[in-house]
C-alpha cells in the first residue's frame, strides 16, 4: 500500500505510472466479471492500497474497466477508512432492525 501511495503521488514517473497502470488493470479484470454479472450502478473501492492510490488509481481502474466490460458502473472510493465491510454489515444490521422494530403497517 506504501508503494502504491507513492506512485499515486507522482503517477508521472514512468515506475510510478506502471506500477499503477498493473495494479488497475488486475483489479479491472476481477471487477468486470462482477460487473457481468451484477450489473450495479455503483461500485465503492475499499481497501488500503485503493485508499492509497487515491484518484489516479480510481481513474485507471475506470478505463481499464470500460474496456473489459459492457456496463459503466459509477466507481467511488471509499470514505470508510478503517473496517468498511464490518461497518456497512453494522449499519445494515441496525437498518434491518430499525425497520422491524419501527414497522406500523403489521398488525398484532
């Protein structure tokens, strides 16, 4: 994740701009069968070495993607830094939870 903040930082520098261009396009080709498959309008990048890589690395993850897969799902990074997925589990959880404790269109 070190490595990939450095480069994000000067995306330039032709090691810098490899080391990025590599990570995307791995990542992309994961993502586009998901994509495939799924179909979501949104997809939220999670994850120390995304964090790291910031814009640039979101950007080429979306061009790689655009090549690979039909869909163009809306890429955002994660504003969520530490335990996205144990937070986004907890706030489902008590969504669940607020709607059956809360829920007047059942009756007793």
């Amino acid at each position: 994740a070190a490595l990939l903040e450095r480069a994000a930082a000067r995306p330039g520098e032709e090691p810098h701009r490899a080391l990025l261009h590599t990570y995307a396009t791995r990542l992309a080709t994961g993502l586009a069968s998901l994509v495939s498959v799924l179909d979501p309008a949104l997809v939220v990048l999670s994850g120390t070495a995304l964090t790291a890589g910031g814009e640039p690395l979101r950007d080429l993850v979306r061009a790689e993607l655009a090549e690979l897969a039909a869909s163009r799902p809306r890429l955002v990074l994660a504003g969520v830094r530490e335990h996205p997925v144990l937070r986004g589990a907890l706030e489902s959880a008590l969504a669940a939870t607020r709607d059956e404790v809360f829920d007047t269109s059942r009756r007793p």
